[in-house]
C-alpha cells in the first residue's frame, strides 16, 4: 500500500505562481510513489470559528457532551478536514507568503485541524501532547522578499513569522518531522537561483522518505 500525502494548497496567482512551480515539482516527485489527496482553499475555503461551531467544539471537545443534529452539521467541515489529516502519512502545505506570514485561508485549516480530543491533548499535569506522532509534515511558499527565519524581530529582514508559526503549530500537534522549503522570488537576478535551490532541497527531503519508507 502507497503512504498517503495530503496537500493543503492556496495557489491565487494560478498560473503566476512561483510557489505553483515548486508545487509542480513535487508532484513529480510524489506521484510514482504516494496516494495524493488534496485540498484547494481557494476553492474550498475553510470554515471559521463563528458563534455556533465554536460551542459546538467546546461542548463536545471540551465538555465531552453529545452534540445536536444541528451542532454536528455546524462542525462536520471541520471533523472532515481532521479526518483527511489523520488519515495522512505526510502533510504538505503549500502558498505563497502574505505579508510576512501565512496567508488567512491556511492559518484557518490550521484551525480547523488543530482540535483537542483529536490532534492534541492535555497529560494530567496540563502539559498539552500531540497526537500526530508518526507522520512528517512539510510547508512549502515562496516570498517577494528575502526574509530571514533564524529567528523573528521587528528588525529586518527577520520578518519570516510564516516558517516560525507553521513549525509552532505542527510541532504542537505531534508532528515527527517537519521542513520548511521557502524561495525568495522578488529580485529577477536571483528568482531562478533560488527556485532551483528549492526545488533540489525538495528532491532531498521526499528522497530522504523514501529511504526511511524502504527500512521500515
């Protein structure tokens, strides 16, 4: 049986995108080997937490009480989203970078998967755990800028917040591996460069996978 991938993509620039290449990239890589599922935001925008689904999450998730008819179709796009996740054996990520972080459409799947009962929980001591243990997880997006990711500040060019909060949430939940491919795009003289460089650090991690795939 072929490991599943799930590929949350938001790709608005279509054609123009440069992340699109490197989305294009890895499914080359990918398509021999694994089941891909996918998930376009674009065209399916994820739910957010309005009045109704949030009581509903407390009050199953938080409270462990039964849900009406009507709760649990308030919650069901988003109990859908948890099920393709944990039914995953890699998750990727892929968009562009909006304004120094992650564009709103991703950070609402994040959201919507990252619920309590199901991809992470609390020990007695309160401490939280991950339940995605097992799976590896990478975040793919390119920027017009070149922005640093060794740490965050209000000082450029240390303005990447996307990588550090892609990598925050994923390890909270559990996630073994995680890797970031980012590629500065913005300056003509160096967008080539770096999208090659990208798409090799690409061809290395989903290699690396399938080295592991084969001890296994």
């Amino acid at each position: 049986m072929k490991p599943k991938i799930l590929i949350v993509k938001y790709l608005p620039g279509r054609e123009f995108s440069h992340t699109a290449l490197l989305y294009n990239h890895l499914l080359e890589l990918v398509k021999p080997n694994y089941e891909i599922n996918e998930i376009d935001l674009e065209q399916q925008p994820p739910p957010y937490f309005d009045y109704k689904i949030l009581m509903a999450y407390y009050r199953r998730n938080y409270q462990g009480k039964e849900l009406s008819a009507d709760q649990q179709r308030a919650i069901a796009e988003m109990d859908e989203y948890v099920k393709m996740l944990k039914n995953a054996d890699v998750l990727v990520v892929l968009s562009p970078m909006h304004n120094f972080g992650m564009p709103g459409l991703v950070k609402l799947w994040f959201d919507a998967v990252i619920q309590k009962g199901e991809t992470f929980d609390y020990m007695p001591n309160g401490k939280p755990y991950g339940k995605m243990k097992g799976k590896k997880a990478l975040v793919i997006f390119t920027s017009g800028g070149e922005y640093s990711c060794k740490q965050v500040s209000l000082n450029y060019p240390e303005w990447d917040t996307y990588s550090f909060h892609a990598k925050i949430m994923l390890q909270f939940i559990g996630f073994d591996e995680i890797n970031v491919v980012t590629a500065s795009t913005g300056n003509n003289n160096n967008k080539d460069k770096n999208l090659n460089l990208s798409k090799l650090k690409l061809s290395e991690i989903v290699n690396n996978w399938r080295k592991i795939s084969l001890q296994v």
